[in-house]
C-alpha cells in the first residue's frame, strides 16, 4: 500500500510518498472495511493538493485544499452537518452542499449513521453511510477512504 501526494501546480513527477497503516475492527459478526491512516508533512497554506491511495492494480486519486494561513481577516468557508443518517433527505443534504460550490469544509457534529436497530448492531450500515459520505468528505478536503 503506498499513498502519494503533491501540489496541484507542482510537476506530478515531484511527488511525496508515504506508507498509511491500514486497520480493520471486529464486532460480532462484522469485520470492517479497510481504513487508512496516513500523516502528511509540510503543506504550504491554502494550496490544492492531489493524492492517491495504490494497492496492487487498484488506485483512487482524491484532493484537498489547505487552509489559508491563520489570521483575523482569514475567510475560509465550511459547512455544518449534524446528524445526517441514510435517508432521502440525506441525500438532498448533499445536493443543497454541492450547489454551494464556496464550501471549503464540512464540520460532522452528532450521528453519521444508526445501526443499532439491526442485528448484532449490523455495522454493514457504517459502511453504507461511509460510502455516501465519502464523496462529500473528498469534495470538502479530507478524507478516510477505504
């Protein structure tokens, strides 16, 4: 498993590579999906940033932008999510945050998911939501992808 990283107005070829540590969980009957934990190091302020995540013959390319530097008159623009579930409303949660193409990232606060009403606490359901989100958290400037 290798992650690689590098500026979006930098050259592909000077890229940074790192080695994520991958974890899974058991509960019950459930075993996780895969999930990847990988630390990055000097980032330049509110720059656009591409990385993929290889293993074998697979890959997933995904971005990010680094926040300004910090200072009083700093704008920087996200969006609150709190609760959000699997439903239809979720689902047009979404679509209201993707029109809002200002949004540069998304506080969670509260419930991603509920699976406590299916057996064993069936975390299939975690992964459901997981995969919803993970468009969102891509698009928003960080993500754990499995």
């Amino acid at each position: 498993m290798l992650m690689r990283y590098w500026a979006v107005d930098i050259d592909e070829e000077h890229d940074h590579k790192v080695r994520p540590t991958i974890t899974t969980y058991k509960y019950y009957n459930y075993t996780s999906v895969y999930i990847h934990h990988a630390t990055i190091n000097d980032l330049e302020y509110n720059t656009k940033y591409f990385y993929e995540i290889r293993s074998g013959d697979a890959m997933r390319r995904f971005f990010f932008t680094t926040p300004p530097m910090a200072s009083p008159d700093a704008p920087y623009i996200f969006n609150i999510i709190g609760n959000l579930g699997e439903t239809y409303d979720s689902n047009q949660m979404f679509v209201h945050y993707y029109s809002n193409s200002k949004g540069q990232a998304v506080l969670f606060v509260g419930d991603l998911s509920y699976a406590d009403n299916h057996s064993f606490h069936d975390n299939r359901k975690w992964n459901q939501s997981g995969t919803l989100e993970d468009t969102l958290l891509i698009r928003s400037g960080s993500s754990d992808s499995s």
